[in-house]
C-alpha cells in the first residue's frame, strides 16, 4: 500500500505545470519520473549539469520549447 506522500507525489500533473508556467517544478518532475539524479539526466540531455541546476533552483528561466523537445525525447524512448 502506497503512503500518502507517494500518491501525492505520482499525482502531479507535469502538462498542468507547464500549462501554468512553472517550468522548473515542470522539470524537476520528469527529471524525478525517469528515477535519474541530477548529473545523469544532464549528461542524457547533452546539457551541463550548472544549467540544469540553475534552472531546477529557479536561477535561470528554462525555455519551454526545450522542456518540449526534452518530453518528446522521454516519451519516444520511455525513460519516463
């Protein structure tokens, strides 16, 4: 039986995030759905790792067609 926090966290709606324009949420999600760490879904992306932190970390403002293409990716080689 799956805990409370566990069906919280399954049930967050990545298109809804996008949709309202929380892009890092939004990436901080799909990173978490394909069960890699940080450098990892990085280095998957071809994409350095200070980009990818500064962007979860609200730092910098990640484009959204990239969260697209990114999505895509994920979808076309279910790593999500």
């Amino acid at each position: 039986m799956k805990d409370e926090k566990n069906i919280r966290e399954e049930d967050i709606d990545i298109d809804y995030l996008i949709s309202s324009g929380n892009l890092k949420d939004a990436l901080i999600e799909i990173r978490r759905k394909t069960g890699m760490n940080r450098k990892a879904f990085a280095d998957y992306f071809k994409i350095p790792y200070r980009t990818v932190q500064d962007w979860e970390l609200g730092n910098r403002q990640m484009p959204a067609y990239l969260f697209e293409l990114m999505k895509y990716k994920l979808d076309k080689e279910n790593k999500d």
